[in-house]
C-alpha cells in the first residue's frame, strides 16, 4: 500500500452564549428555594442559607475562609459580626445576581460590608456613588467613614471636596467633631479654597473653643499651619494678638511674632536679608490671585485683542471678553483688581490709547490716552498711580514716563528716565520702581535704573550680565528675576536675579527655551513665563520656575501662540474666581476634579 496521507485533526469551539448568566440565575433560584446550600450565614438575627462556592468567588474574604485550615472552612454556620441582616442579604443577593440597587440609605453600609469582606467590586462602586453624593453636610463623615476602611480613593475625593467647599463646612455641625489630625491636614493644604487666612484662622479658633479644656494644647499644633504673617496687620494685632488662648501659649506668642516681623517687612525698607521666607509665607491658591495675558501676536502676525487669564488652583487659562481694541507689544498692569492694557500697536498705527478691564463684569471701558502713542512701554502700579515707561514707535526710542491717575482719568508726565528704552521691563519692590534693559534704538541694553516717585527722579544701578529687550521681570521674596528677551534679535533663555540689598545681578537656572517679547508674572514663589518668540516660531509654551528648588518645569499652555502680549498679575477673590472659571469654561463640571 502507498503512503497514506495523514491529515491534522479538526476542532471546532462550542459556545452557547449567555448560558454562564443562566447558570448563576439558576444559581439564584437553587438561593431562593434553598437548594444545595452547604452554609449558613448568621447577621444579626437574620440565617442566610447560600452556598460556599458562589460567595468565595466573589469575595477573596470567603475564599480564604473556605479554603484555608481555620475553623470556619468546616463549620456549617459562619456568624458575621458588625454587619446587619439588611445589608448582608443585599451583599449576598449581589453576588449571585450582580446587582445592587444602591441609594441615600444604603450605600454607607453597604461600603463598610463590602470593604470588610472584600466585595471590592460593590465597594468601589458604592465610593463612586458617595462621590456624587458629596456635599458640605456630609462630606467630613464620609471622609472619616473611608478612611477607616482604607478606601483612599474615597478620601482623597472627599478631601478635595471639603477644601474646595471649606467655608461652607466650617459652619456644618461635623465640623467641630472632626479630629486634630483630620483639621491639620485640611488646612496645611494650598488647595484650601478661601479668600484670606482670616477664615482659615478663624475655623482653627471655632474647633478649638468647641472644647477649650482638650483642646487648648493642640493650638500650637494647628497654628503652625495657619499662614499668619499673611494676616492683616489690623486683624493680627485687634484680634489673634488679643486671644487669651494665644496670649497664655509661649509657643503661639512665637508664631505671632514671626507673623509681626513679617509684616513689618513688607511696609519698611528694611534689607531683604530680613526678609522671614518659610511655608507660612506662602499664599494659597485660592488667594494667590490670577495671571492675565492680553494682546500681542501671533503666528500671522496680526495683533490680538484677546485675553485670558490663569488660575493656579484650577490649573487652567480661560478666557474672557476682547478688548475693543487689537495691542502687539502692549503694556499691561492690574490695579485694584482691575486690568489696564495701554498703548501697543495695531493697524499699522501706534497706540495712545488705555483700556481698562473689570474681571466682575467681564467688560473692558475706554480711559484717557497717553500724551505720546508707543509700544514696547512698561507699564507699572505704584500703589496708586499708573507709570507707562519707555517705549518706541517707527522712528524713536522713548525715555518718557506718564503718570496716570486713576479716580481723575488724566496722565501727566514726570521725570524721563536717563536712557530711551524700547521693550523695558519694569517691576515695582518696596516703593520703587525699576526699569530693567531695553532697546535704545541700536542696541539691546543691560543698563538698569530706579525711580523714586517721592524725589521724581531716576538713578542707575548695577547693570545686568546680559543685554535684553522685550524680557519678563517679575519680584518675589524681595528678589527682581529678568528673564529671556531679545539680545540683537536673538531670543535669550537666561534669567538674572538682583538683589536690592547688595546692587549685584547673579545668574540663577535659565529657561528650557529662548523667548523673547516673553510674558512673566508670579504666583506665590512660582514664576511663570509665558509665550514669547524661539527665533523660529512664535510660542504657546509656558515655564514655571520654582524658586526655592532653582528648577524649571512645563505649565499649561496659552490658547494662542502669542509674543509681545501683556501679562500681568492681578488678586481676586475666591468667590469671583470661581464665577469666572464656571461661566467660561467649556467644561464647567471639569473645572475642579475631587480625585
């Protein structure tokens, strides 16, 4: 006989689909009729029969139970402590079923049976249920319930909740009852979404005088992480200095005085050296205040009448009305929690012209104009009144400097400065003004000067390292950070610091990028910097730079590519804040995420 060929064996896969949901509803029946149960589960007053199989396949507490030598995996009945017999015929009617009906009522005992005996599906849903349920009333509870049986993801939400919402849960009754530890860590958080550390310090006092006699010692405890030396000075002497808790607590009387030193730092001239710089000086989030960016240009190279602003505690630009007029190279301040753009150009036309914008109303108004139209001018607050300093147009490099007054609407000039600059950088550090580079008209400049609007006059410092126009200056801690600009039309990465007390510039860690027309404002100890041109393209970046650590990292980014743009720190409230980013985000659910 020849070869026989030998073929491979044929298989073939035999499914019938949707018989495993009829098994486990059969499964359900053999439950309800009491069918094949090989155990009895004993809650409270309540015996389940059911069978071992189907609950330790649901629940690694029953399978080990079950399978393991401890006495249980041999007994007929298995007594559940700590659980009632409503929640455990729902726990067991779920694992044959997977379905729970979970509501108001339930949904708490139902997460502490779930998570002790570990049906950890049901019990990250009934999280997720909480979740949606969070509110001032109940969110400290729901918190303290999560955290006792380890559902962080709970916590974490819940805390998130009670910061966003603290104002409204300090006067909730949970509030008084929460422990020392929970309080602490509440308001240690620069998420804490209040308007001032008034409010922050007066929940400390509220929990605390709700049982004085045990509660008196932890009062130091809780101080340390109140930012005190951002009290008034007013409400730190009328009040926190006037408490007899704090008056008889050495430790308190310490706090306070750090407080006093700080706030006597900041109205005197005192060397920056002096300066007290801990966590406590910080500003939360919420009351950091905002950063807007205004005009400038972009990728065409037309200017923008745009705006937009960012909110470090929602880690997001949004923006806002248009200006009624386009500005590239505009100068930009806020005062009084108001934003004024003034001058810039648009239209082949330079501008003299000043608009101011009202974050409340979301609306901008037209001001008086300056007596000489220009770009590239810093503009700065003083206080009170409104310096524009500097500037070019197509044939000359201003060193002009207006005065605007803001309740009478009308400019006038004061002293010029003793060099023309176009593309100035100006900040304003203890009662001063600075006026930082620029362009004189054939060079970028790294020559420096200081205003003193007592004396009205101008007198140099110490020059930077490097020449630079159209750079970023901002002040933080008593320190002037200059970054980026343009050298000859090469944009500059560096960053310089100046130190007031000792009228020398250092080199400190340079951008990720060369920007120039670069944007900069700061936001606690934090400076962002922000668009800008690489000498190729104009730019949406933005750069953060820590100043205690001397690092940069990526921030979010602007909604246009934009160099040239104003950009200007402005405070605002939390509740206006929070107005605004609802009204004009796309997404006002994703405004704040409790994860």
């Amino acid at each position: 006989m020849g070869d026989m060929l030998i073929e491979e064996p044929k298989h073939t896969t035999f499914e019938i689909t949707g018989m495993l949901q009829t098994s486990f509803n059969k499964l359900f029946e053999f439950l309800q009729k009491e069918i094949l149960c090989d155990v009895i589960i004993q809650a409270g007053k309540k015996s389940i029969k059911c069978h071992r199989n189907v609950l330790a396949s649901c629940s690694p507490y029953f399978q080990a139970m079950f399978t393991s030598s401890l006495a249980e995996s041999k007994q007929n009945v298995i007594t559940i402590g700590d659980i009632d017999e409503t929640t455990m015929e729902m726990l067991i009617k779920f694992a044959y079923t997977a379905k729970v009906d979970l509501n108001t009522s339930n949904a708490q005992a139902l997460l502490h049976a779930s998570s002790v005996l570990q049906f950890d599906c049901l019990a990250q849903a009934c999280c997720d249920f909480m979740s949606s349920q969070l509110h001032p009333s109940n969110c400290l509870g729901i918190r303290e319930l999560a955290q006792r049986l380890g559902q962080l993801s709970l916590v974490k939400k819940s805390d998130s909740f009670s910061k966003y919402n603290f104002r409204k849960i300090i006067i909730e009754d949970e509030f008084v009852s929460i422990s020392v530890q929970h309080l602490e860590e509440i308001i240690s958080s620069e998420d804490l979404f209040v308007d001032s550390e008034v409010e922050v310090y007066e929940a400390v006092m509220l929990w605390v005088k709700h049982d004085a006699e045990k509660r008196r010692d932890y009062l130091p405890r809780l101080l340390s992480k109140i930012h005190l030396p951002l009290l008034p000075l007013t409400y730190l002497r009328m009040y926190v200095e006037s408490d007899s808790l704090i008056r008889k607590n050495l430790e308190c009387r310490d706090l306070l005085d750090e407080a006093r030193h700080y706030q006597m730092w900041q109205v005197s001239r005192l060397p920056t050296a002096h300066l007290p710089v801990t966590d406590r000086t910080r500003p939360r989030k919420s009351y950091a205040g905002v950063i807007f960016c205004v005009g400038g240009r972009g990728m065409n190279g037309n200017p923008f009448s745009s705006i937009e602003f960012y909110s470090w505690f929602h880690n997001k630009w949004v923006k806002l009305q248009d200006m009624s007029t386009s500005r590239r190279h505009v100068g930009c301040v806020s005062a009084k929690g108001k934003i004024y753009a003034v001058g810039g150009f648009a239209n082949e036309t330079h501008l003299s012209s000043a608009e101011e914008f009202d974050p409340a109303t979301n609306k901008w108004s037209e001001l008086a104009s300056m007596s000489i139209p220009r770009r590239g001018l810093g503009l700065c607050s003083m206080g009170g009144p409104i310096y524009a300093v500097g500037g070019l147009d197509n044939t000359l490099f201003y060193s002009i400097v207006e005065r605007y007054d803001i309740k009478a609407d009308v400019w006038s000039v004061v002293a010029s400065m003793n060099c023309a600059r176009g593309g100035v950088a100006v900040v304003k550090l203890k009662g001063l003004m600075y006026a930082l580079g620029g362009n004189s008209g054939s060079v970028s400049l790294k020559t420096c000067e200081v205003y003193d609007p007592h004396l009205d006059k101008w007198t140099f410092i110490s020059s930077m390292n490097q020449c630079r126009a159209g750079a970023g200056a901002v002040v933080v801690d008593g320190f002037i950070y200059v970054m980026g600009g343009f050298e000859n039309n090469v944009p500059l990465n560096s960053v310089e610091k100046y130190d007031p007390d000792t009228n020398k510039w250092s080199f400190v860690t340079p951008m990720k990028v060369g920007r120039g027309g670069v944007g900069a404002a700061a936001l606690g100890r934090y400076i962002y910097a922000i668009g800008g041109h690489n000498a190729t393209h104009y730019l949406n970046t933005v750069e953060i730079y820590d100043v205690e650590n001397d690092r940069w990292k990526p921030g979010p980014v602007i909604s246009d590519y934009r160099a040239g743009a104003g950009v200007a720190w402005c405070s605002m409230s939390a509740d206006l804040l929070k107005k605004l980013v609802e009204n004009y985000t796309k997404n006002p659910k994703d405004c704040v995420s409790f994860e």
